[in-house]
C-alpha cells in the first residue's frame, strides 16, 4: 500500500478528502449539527460554506500543508464566533497533524500559535454569553491540549519515518560499500595470483630454456651432458607445474560442485601415475627459505655459477617474509640467467637478524642495465617491491659501476601488535 501511495498519491488524498466531505454534508444534510451547535437559526448558506471550506482543502494537506491552513483559519474564526460549531471544524487537527509531519519545528509551532485564535476566539465568546458550562478553562485548555496531542503524534511518526529512512540509505550504503570491498579484494587477488604465477612461471621457463639450450648444443659432443640436461628439464618442469597447480586450486571455490561424489580429481591422479611429478607435490606449501638450496642448486644446473653466504638462521623468520625473501632472490637469479649473458655469474648473500629482520643481496657479473631491462618497470621488478612493501622493507635494484647488477632487499623488524 505504501509502494502503490507513493506512485499514486492522488487516489489516497481523494478517498481521504472524499471521505470527510461525506461526513460532513451527511451531517448537514441530517441536521446532526443542530444537537451539538449553539447557534440552531444559523444559515443553510453559511453551514455548507463552512462545511466545503474544512473538507475539500484536505486534498492539498500532504502536499501544502501549511497553505490550506491559511484559508482554514478564518472559516474557523466565523465558526467558533457565530457559534455554529460544526464538527468538520476538527479538520484542523488533520491539517496540524500533517504540519507536524511534513514541516520543521518552528513551522510547526507558528501554526499551533496561529490555530489557537479561533479556539481563544470561542472561549472568549461563551465567555460573554455567561455560559456556566463553557467558561474558557474549560474550551480553551481542553482543545490547546487536544491540538498539542496531535502534533506530538505527528513529530513522533516523523521520527520513525526519518528513522526508517536512515536504516533504508544505511542499508544501500552498505551494499554499495560491500560491492567495492568485493572488487578491491577481486583486484588484490588477480594481482597477487599474477605476481605468483609470473615467478613461477618465468624462472621455471627461464631454467628450462638454458637446459634445453645446452643439452642441444652438448647433444652432438657429450650426450651424457644432454640427458643430464633432459633430466634437469623434467625436473624444473615438475616443479612448475606443481606450482601452478596449488596457485589453480585456490581459484576452485567448491571442487565438490563439478566432480561426482567420491571421483579422483584428474589432475593429481594422473601425474604421479605418468611420472610427471611426484606424489604429494600437488599439496606441497608455498616455498621457503629452506628450497633456497633447491632454488640455486636448478639455477647452478641451468649453467648459472652461484655463491652463496648465510649469516644467521631463518628458523624464526614468518612464511610470509621466508616467501618475500625467496621469491627476491628467484626473480634476481631468473634476470641473470636470462639477461646476464654465457660467463655470468652470481652472489647471494643473506643475513639474519632479530625480530624478523633480513638482508638479501643478490649480484652478478653479467651485461648490465641494458640487458636486464629492469629500469623498464616490468611486472618481476614491480612485483618485487609490492612484495617488499607488505612488510615495510626496501629494495634497490640497479647495476654494479663496472658491470653487473644488484639487488639488494631489506625487511626490518617485526613492529609488535
């Protein structure tokens, strides 16, 4: 009903105005007025006058509510003075009833100053006729009180209303703000699964490339060194495809939804089965710094001398900051091998401190800037510092001033919670 009020308002405003038209020419035409006014000899004229000037203004009461008094008022004054005291009078209250709920305080209460005239208008008049049953304490206050009533009834609905109201735009501010929480976080996801899938993927390949690159070239002279190529392959390429499989399961909400009850996952079955990676790498955790060895040991393989010092222990360093860690010096490796040129070589160091602290420096004796095409802003080095910020660290990258590069990352400590 309030949906159909709120397309429609005319057809509620007909039936209400329509309703106290009736009543009151059902009371003129009845002569019920005549019981309860004290002016019997009053004009026929003047009672439907009267009577058309209190009802058919209702129509205009939501809407103009404060204007239709206006004209109310002096038929009202004429009523209580020539004491025919209709009751269709009383839609004044109506007509307060709706200031009240449509207009601010201080409309409200000039227009409860002005409805009081003629209220005090009959109570002065019954006054100087001496009527013992009608001295102005007893009309006067009565009807103040009456009208008071109303439009405290009136604000109250008000209240509610603006209430509900405040409830109903909450409501939609908190889908509007749950939908952009919803994509800030689809965002955050699709970078970050970016940023793992390019480590990934661009060391693994990157390995894979050298491999296969020297087994051709060590075919024709050294086949013992192209199998061992061949095998490293295979190797590097299990892992990657590990990898890339955990980083794929995350995107799978609801596996149960497209497998039938109790089917193996084709996958994880198939692999193991055909030797393309050994059982349980599917499930294996994000890497640490304890694959660092089995990181540089595939980059040695790939033709890629590396040194490495460690100072310290990382037992105490959180998975997040091992993976940052991990994850800077495969991406500094991976440049190398690529971009470092055939007598490259590498340096990793890495030092431990307290609190969650750590260095890592990464260097090479390769071609330089222009080779590692880093100053470009490309997605490993930009997903290197958005590593590095989570934890408030630095990272500088650039080359050596003879040769080389260097990458060098910084975490401090832990701040406490």
């Amino acid at each position: 009903m309030r949906a159909f009020d709120r397309r429609h308002p005319l057809v509620w405003d007909v039936l209400v105005t329509g309703f106290f038209v009736t009543a009151a020419f059902t009371d003129v035409l009845g002569g019920g007025w005549r019981y309860i006014t004290q002016n019997p000899q009053a004009p026929t004229w003047l009672i439907v006058t009267l009577s058309l000037g209190f009802t058919v203004p209702l129509l205009w009461r939501r809407t103009h509510p404060v204007a239709i008094l206006l004209p109310m008022l002096p038929l009202a004054v004429v009523n209580a003075w020539t004491g025919t005291d209709l009751q269709s009078s009383l839609t004044l209250l109506v007509v307060t009833f709706n200031i009240a709920l449509h207009t601010g305080l201080r409309t409200l209460l000039a227009s409860y100053a002005v409805t009081m005239i003629p209220i005090v208008v009959d109570g002065f008049r019954n006054a100087t006729e001496q009527a013992a049953d009608h001295s102005p304490d007893q009309t006067i206050v009565p009807q103040a009180t009456r009208l008071a009533m109303v439009a405290i009834v009136g604000i109250s609905y008000r209240t509610r209303q603006e209430y509900l109201a405040s409830l109903v735009e909450r409501a939609a501010q908190l889908e509007v703000e749950r939908d952009q929480q919803a994509r800030l976080a689809t965002a955050a996801e699709r970078t970050r699964i970016a940023r793992e899938m390019h480590d990934i993927i661009g060391h693994n390949l990157s390995v894979i490339t050298s491999l296969a690159d020297g087994g051709s070239y060590a075919a024709a002279k050294n086949p013992e060194r192209a199998a061992q190529a061949l095998t490293a392959i295979g190797t590097t390429s299990r892992q990657a495809l590990g990898e890339l499989r955990r980083l794929l399961d995350v995107l799978r909400t609801d596996p149960s939804a497209t497998e039938p009850p109790g089917a193996e996952p084709p996958g994880p079955a198939l692999g193991p089965a055909l030797g393309l990676e050994p059982p349980g790498m599917e499930m294996a955790p994000q890497p640490s710094l304890t694959d660092l060895d089995h990181l540089i040991e595939g980059v040695r393989s790939a033709g890629l001398p590396v040194r490495t010092t460690i100072h310290g222990y990382a037992t105490a360093l959180p998975p997040g900051r091992q993976l940052t860690v991990y994850r800077v010096i495969q991406e500094a490796l991976t440049n190398t091998l690529k971009h470092g040129g055939p007598d490259a070589t590498s340096t990793v160091s890495v030092s431990y401190g307290n609190g969650g602290a750590v260095t890592a420096t990464v260097t090479d004796t390769g071609r330089g800037s222009t080779a590692h095409g880093n100053g470009s802003g490309g997605r490993g080095l930009t997903g290197m510092r958005e590593r590095t910020a989570l934890y408030g660290g630095t990272l500088e990258s650039g080359p050596l001033p003879d040769h080389g590069w260097r990458v060098h990352l910084h975490l401090p400590e832990e701040t406490p919670q």
